[in-house]
C-alpha cells in the first residue's frame, strides 16, 4: 500500500437495504475483519480492518416506481450519494490532516478495496480467518489488476444486471410477457455460467479463480452466482450440481468456508433480499418453477 493507504483511519460504506449491484462490496468489507459490530439504531454497523475502522451506513428504501427511487435517494441521503448521485458511495478518512476521499461506482470501488485490503497476494495462500491482518501486502501489476476486473464487469454485467432489471420487469414494463423475460434471462446468463464451469475445470486444484488466494474477482462472482441461483432456487450449490456446473459449485462451496465471510453471511445482519423492488417475489416464485426444465445444463 502507499503512505497515504497506511495511513487510513476510517472507511464509510453506504448502500440499499438489499443486496442489488453493491452487496459484494459488503462481502469483502466483512470477509477483512477482524472484529465486527451492530448498531440498529441508527442502521450503522461494521468491523475492524486491522486497525480502520469500518462503517456501513444503511438507507431504507423499498419502492414500486423505479423512477422515484433518485429522488427519494436524494431528499434522505443527499450528503451520501457521491459525485454521480448513486449508490454504493465509499467515504474514507484518513488519519493525516489532509482531506478525505470519495469514491462511488461499483467497479471502481471494487477496485479500491481489491488494493486496500490487499486482495493480490496471489501465490501465497492466506492463513487464519481470511481478515486483512492474514494477507501479506504486494503491489499488484497492471496485468493482475485487467484480468480481476474482466471477471468482475463480466459478473456485474452479464449476471447481476440482466438479474435485477429481470426483477423489475413487473413494474418497468408491465406489458411485457413474464415468462419470455425470464426465458431470456436464463438464456443470457446460463452461457456466462458454462463459460465460468469451463474456465474453472482447466484450473487444476485451484480453490480460486487465479490461484490460492482469493481476489476482487472471487467476491464479484460468488456474489452474482449466488444471487442468480438463488433467484432460480434458493440452494445455489445444489442447483449448480443438478444442473452439471459441478466446477461452479465447488468455487462457491469454497468461497463459504472462508471464516469470516461465512459469519457475515449467517448472520442477522447481512441481506437476503436482491433489490428494492416491492414486487420482487413475483417473478422470484416464477423464475424458481420455470429453472427446473428451461434452465440449460452443462455438457461437455
């Protein structure tokens, strides 16, 4: 890490009262710290990074108009939504007198944590926990960094995107067919999933996506594979086995036995629903009863 990086204090997370396109930044938050704690009231909880302090500020909003949610956004959170009005915003302090640092879009977040909680230790296999105090900081290299975020615009893109607008299909285009739109869907993300099992099965006995430690990527992926599956059937391992992703389900298998990860994710504190849509069991309750014959299988 730089000067300024070691000399970071404060780290301030705010996102939606969902997982939507933003959760997995919560996964790599969580998955780095040593300690956590809750504050219900205000919605403020977090965790210890080895020594900043980590914050996640959470804004409760549930809405039935898509185009009402800036807005609302807005008039509650105007001081928190960045310079591009949107969430996930990450605000962060640092211990020197001079100013702090915002940064919001999913991607570039990502990016930024990947390096702060030193996620490119790649080839040497992390101990203990998981939390940032187990990772031995090295600076990774241009071409590290592409492939991690290929993988990672890959799972936001062509996973959670297409998930979450498929969601809203009820209330954005009522006049749509359901099941066409599901269809669809599964068709898009089913050839992401055959081209993540293959990439998977040509990595030998690795846990990861490059290697023994997990990276940006890792999280980007679980996050949306998990998120997809369990929009189709709500047992994302055994819904990858049936359907042949046998690869697939070992990654986020593996990704679960990380310690702290899996404290978060079994905890009261982490987020169950995929976004703020208010009619978002709708097309869930369909999405799980058309997967069982229409979603595609892995083949050789």
């Amino acid at each position: 890490m730089t000067e300024k990086e070691h000399c970071l204090s404060a780290l301030n997370l705010t996102y939606f009262n969902c997982r939507g396109r933003g959760h997995v930044l919560r996964l790599m938050l969580y998955d780095s710290c040593t300690t956590t704690y809750i504050n219900s009231k205000p919605a403020v909880c977090g965790g210890d990074l080895a020594g900043v302090k980590f914050t996640e500020t959470v804004v409760e909003v549930m809405c039935n108009d898509p185009e009402k949610w800036p807005s609302m956004v807005k008039e509650n959170h105007e001081e928190s939504v960045g310079l591009f009005a949107s969430l996930p915003v990450l605000n962060c302090t640092y211990s020197s007198s001079g100013p702090g640092f915002t940064v919001s879009q999913l991607l570039a977040v990502g990016t930024f944590l990947g390096q702060t909680l030193l996620y490119y230790p790649w080839g040497e296999e992390e101990t203990g926990k998981n939390g940032l105090s187990s990772r031995k900081p090295r600076a990774a290299t241009a071409e590290e960094i592409a492939r991690v975020e290929m993988f990672s615009s890959a799972a936001y893109l062509d996973l959670i995107n297409p998930l979450i607008d498929t969601v809203w299909q009820p209330i954005r285009l009522p006049n749509e067919n359901s099941e066409k739109m599901i269809d669809t869907f599964f068709k898009k993300v089913s050839k992401i999933f055959i081209r993540l099992e293959s990439y998977l099965r040509k990595q030998n006995d690795s846990h990861y996506l490059f290697g023994r430690c997990a990276s940006p990527a890792d999280f980007f992926v679980f996050e949306a594979v998990d998120m997809v599956c369990f929009a189709m059937d709500g047992n994302t391992e055994g819904f990858l086995l049936k359907k042949g992703f046998e690869q697939l389900s070992n990654f986020i298998q593996h990704m679960k036995k990380r310690e702290n990860l899996s404290n978060y994710l079994l905890s009261d504190i982490t987020f169950k629903r995929l976004s703020g849509c208010g009619r978002e069991g709708e097309m869930v309750g369909l999405a799980r009863k058309l997967s069982v014959e229409s979603f595609p299988s892995f083949s050789v």
